[in-house]
C-alpha cells in the first residue's frame, strides 16, 4: 500500500491502481493459510 502510494504521489495514477490491488489478495491468501494450517488437513489426527 506504500508504494501504491508513492506512485500515486508521483502521479502514475494507473500503476498506483495496479499496484494497490494486489493488497486484498495477498491478504486473503495469508487468512487462507493461516486457517489450512489451524483447521486443516496438516492438523495430525489425535484418534
């Protein structure tokens, strides 16, 4: 988000764009993993 906004400041408005959108998914992908990691398959069975 930082340099989304430095190059919105140096007014490459439609990089800033390209680069501002990247966040979310990077951002729900480390949710993801975090999740697979607590809730999922590599949780070894106590049974």
């Amino acid at each position: 988000m930082a340099a989304s906004l430095t190059l919105k400041i140096l007014r490459k408005k439609r990089t800033a764009l390209f680069v501002g959108q990247w966040a979310a998914p990077f951002l729900l992908l480390g949710i993801y993993n975090k999740l697979v990691k607590l809730e999922g398959h590599d949780r070894e069975n106590k049974d």
